[in-house]
C-alpha cells in the first residue's frame, strides 16, 4: 500500500482561527481524501506553534504564563478542525515532549555538521512574523503624527532593533546544493509559479540566520547550550519530523518521511522551501517529495489578520450556510496557488450556481421523477449512454488535478458530469413521458451519474456526498469506495429504494 503524508502549517496561538488559517486546511483534508480513495495509506497532520517572544508577549499583557495561555488556545483550533470536518489523524502541539526531543535531535545533527556557528548579530527584527530584515526589504509607513517607520512588508507594523549574541545556522553554505536539488526536482514546487518565487530568492543570495535567543525564556533550549533556546524555525519546522517519530531513537520515521506535501502559504516560502531543505541537507535526512503553496484568501482586498481588524471567523459562517457549503466554497472558488478575495456576495453566487441550482437540484429532480414514474425504485443505467463517456472524462481530468493539487480545477471536472447530466435530463425530459423502459434507462443513466458524482465530489463534501449515496439507496460508506474502479460506469444496483429528502442546499437571498 502506498502512503501519503501531508501537513498544514502549524498555525501560531496568538489569536484565535480565522479563515485563512480554514483554507490550507481544508485544501490538506480535501487532498488527504481523495488519497484515501485512491487505497493509500494516509496521515495528515495539522497543530499549533506554541513558543517564541510573540507567545510570551501576548500571554505576559493577559497576565497568564505561557503555558496557560496556549492551553486555552490550542484546542480551539482542534475543535475549529473538527467542526469543518477535517479528517486529521494527527495534531500536534510544540509544547509536546515528542516535539522537544525531536527539535533537539535536528539541533545536535545541524550543530555536529559544523552548520550552527556562535556569532553576535545586529538588525532590524519583526516580532509578528519572526523574522530579521535588511533595510532594502523593508517599507516606509507614515504615522499619524507625520513620522515615519521602517516597518515588515508583511504586516506593516514597525521592526524593532534587536542586537545580542546568537547561534547561526550557515544557511549561505547551501544555495548550490539547494538550486542543484530543484533542479533534480522539477516538479517539487506547485503551482509552477509560485516555485519560481522560492528558486528566486535562493538566487538572490542566501544569509545565514540566527537560530536562537538568550533574551527569551519560553521556548526549547539548544542541547550544547541551555542558556540559549532555540528560535522559531528549528522549532516550527521540525513538527512535521516529530509527528512521526523523528526523535524517538529509531529510525521508524522513516516509515513516513519524506513527507508528500507540505501546504504553505506565500508568505512561508523562504522558510519552508529555503530554511527548511538546507536544515535537512545539513543533518542528513531526506528532503520532502513535495510543497503545495497557495496564495491568500483576501477580505476586503487585504490579507486576513488580527492588526488589520479584517478576520472571517469560518464558525460563524459554517452556522448559517452548513459545513459542505462552507467546505465547497473555499475549494472551488479560488485556484490553488492564487489569491482569493473572500465576500458574502461572491460566496453567495458560488453557492446558488453550484451547489443549489446545480448538485442540488439534479439530486432533487432525480428523486422526484423516480417516485413518480419508477415508484420510487431505482433503474439500470444503459450501458451505452452518451452520460458513461462524461463520467470516463470527469474522472480522468478530476485526478489530474488532484495530482497537481487544483482542487478548485478537480471539482469544477467533477461538476461537468452534473452539468452533463442536467442536459441529459433536458434533452430526454423523463417527467414528460409515460413509464416505460426508455424512461428507466435515462433515469437509470442520472442515478449512476449522481452515484459517480458523489466518489468524486466527497472529498470536498463529504456529508453531502454520504446523503446522496444513501438517498439514491446505495449501501455503506461513499468514503470506502475506491478508485478507479468505483467510477467505472454501470455499477449502480437497480432495485434500490430512492428517497427526496430535505433540499441538500436551499438557495441563499
């Protein structure tokens, strides 16, 4: 059995889960699934970043210690995952002792390497992203009063001045060996462009960076220097290690790694596609298959965040338009790799072409018309309806594009065959004719296609996907089927019990 490892960014505990950190998830849940359709052997991983001088900021003005601060935090982003239906076998916090002890082990194999050097280190530091920037990097911000700042072109607040002595990992020894690799590795980076992005700074010239504080207590300490602890990216990263079993004093993680896909944002590609290979390079474990980088989800034009007051909180909107709704909106309406521009009115149009005037109303019309011309009891599908053609190509370009990692260009595929199927219906128009073998055969035809459909569409909807299985009267789990060969046309059972049901998704106003 093959085996598919894919993670999430661990995303970080200052603030509570907002709708960017819902994208990449449920992009990972929805990729996991279809994997798991495929036969392979799945582990998916998601969690939470639990240390740094952010942390101890944040819990210091709520008069809490760390500790209890990201206590309270971290299950919500566990029960946020939960009720979007995301599917992890595994969530992992860096307050974990697996997590300490594999941190430890990727210090002491970088710093045995001769790559972690002592160095005194003078710069301008962004304490939101964790990150030191040259002049040239930064941006000019007006104040109010007329001043101006050198502040983080990512999240537009002022850098401040940090000068202290520091452990460095020689990230500039490996720009060769990393531009060498991708080359070897074409295909590593997705979308393409984005890719070109991370091969670009890798061009531009590589600086080593500090790995670690003594100004900071709230984090893991370096294993050949305790007074120091490590700082953010040997600490974050190395989750995706710890969680299977890097660390432990055997080599079992390597029943896992290397890891499929990591899912990133754009914003982490210099850490996750340049810091993180160089680490691996330097203490000899095998470098990822590969990382899926998506844009953001804007609102109102803007990057979401907690200093931008523009946070979507998904919880609110799963209560009013349901998990599937919510779900399907997120995957199709943006192509991987891109920003999206997140509004009620562009979530509204998607929904109501989709899903209610679409999936939903075939589901509905089918029902319907079996109860009245067949008495509710199933048909066979024609062996040669022009609809087995539409599902053979629905499903062939549908895993091309999970296999590129389009989910959005993956259900817009599936929804060919629904779009196929509503014409079919037209263009026979079973509700007008009397019953009869002809009238059997076509809506044997949209029974099987809508069977098809939901194999194909329950990675994204899962829920919605189980009812229509059930309703057209199939047995068991959708979940549990397995491709290629559950899409082969011909296979739904005639005989079965065929139900309406509630409307699968009422249109939204």
């Amino acid at each position: 059995m093959t085996r598919f490892y894919a993670t999430t960014p661990i995303y970080y505990v200052n603030a509570e889960p907002h709708l960017g950190h819902a994208y990449t998830t449920i992009v990972g849940d929805a990729l996991t699934r279809w994997h798991r359709l495929l036969g392979d052997d799945v582990k998916y991983l998601t969690g939470t970043d639990e240390h740094g001088l952010k942390i101890q900021q944040t819990a210091e003005a709520a008069g809490q210690s760390p500790q209890e601060f990201v206590d309270a935090i971290a299950p919500k982003f566990a029960a946020a995952w939960e009720r979007l239906g995301i599917a992890n076998d595994d969530f992992i916090r860096t307050t974990e002792p697996r997590h300490k002890a594999a941190v430890a082990e990727l210090l002491q194999r970088c710093y045995d390497a001769g790559d972690i050097e002592l160095d005194t280190f003078a710069g301008k530091y962004c304490v939101a992203c964790e990150e030191y920037y040259a002049d040239d990097e930064l941006i000019t911000v007006d104040g109010p009063d007329g001043s101006t700042a050198d502040c983080c072109p990512i999240h537009n607040r002022p850098v401040e001045y940090f000068e202290e002595e520091n452990w460095f990992f020689r990230l500039s020894r490996f720009e060769d060996r990393l531009l060498d690799w991708y080359a070897a590795h074409p295909t590593a980076l997705k979308p393409e462009h984005r890719g070109n992005e991370a091969i670009g700074l890798i061009k531009s010239g590589l600086r080593d960076f500090s790995i670690s504080r003594t100004s900071l207590e709230w984090g893991i300490p370096l294993p050949w220097d305790p007074k120091h602890v490590t700082y953010v990216w040997f600490d974050a990263l190395t989750n995706y290690l710890a969680a299977v079993g890097f660390g432990d004093g055997t080599d079992s993680y390597q029943d896992w790694w290397p890891v499929d896909y990591h899912l990133i944002g754009k914003d982490i590609v210099r850490q996750h596609c340049v810091y993180w290979p160089a680490m691996l390079m330097s203490a000899g474990v095998e470098l990822p298959k590969g990382w899926a980088i998506g844009g953001w989800l804007l609102s109102g034009g803007e990057k979401m965040s907690k200093t931008s007051g523009n946070v979507v909180n998904p919880l609110d909107l799963v209560d009013d338009v349901g998990v599937d709704g919510f779900r399907y909106y997120v995957l199709a309406d943006t192509a991987y790799g891109n920003d999206g521009d997140f509004s009620i009115e562009g979530f509204t149009s998607r929904y109501n072409s989709d899903l209610a005037n679409n999936l939903g109303n075939l589901a509905a019309r089918v029902a319907t018309v079996v109860m009245k011309k067949c008495d509710g009891i199933g048909t066979a599908p024609d062996p040669d309806s022009p609809l087995a053609a539409a599902a053979a190509t629905a499903y062939a370009e549908t895993a091309a594009q999970w296999d590129l990692v389009q989910p959005s260009r993956a259900l817009d595929a599936t929804w060919s065959l629904v779009r196929a199927t509503n014409a079919h219906l037209e263009t026979n128009e079973p509700w007008k004719a009397e019953p009869g073998p002809g009238v059997d055969a076509v809506l044997g035809d949209a029974l099987e296609a809508l069977r098809i459909v939901a194999i194909l569409a329950s990675p994204a909807i899962p829920d919605t996907a189980q009812a229509i299985w059930e309703r057209i009267g199939l047995p068991g789990q959708v979940s549990d089927q397995r491709l290629p060969d559950a899409v082969a046309w011909g296979q739904y059972t005639p005989g079965a019990a065929v139900t309406k049901g509630d409307a699968l998704f009422p249109r939204l106003t």
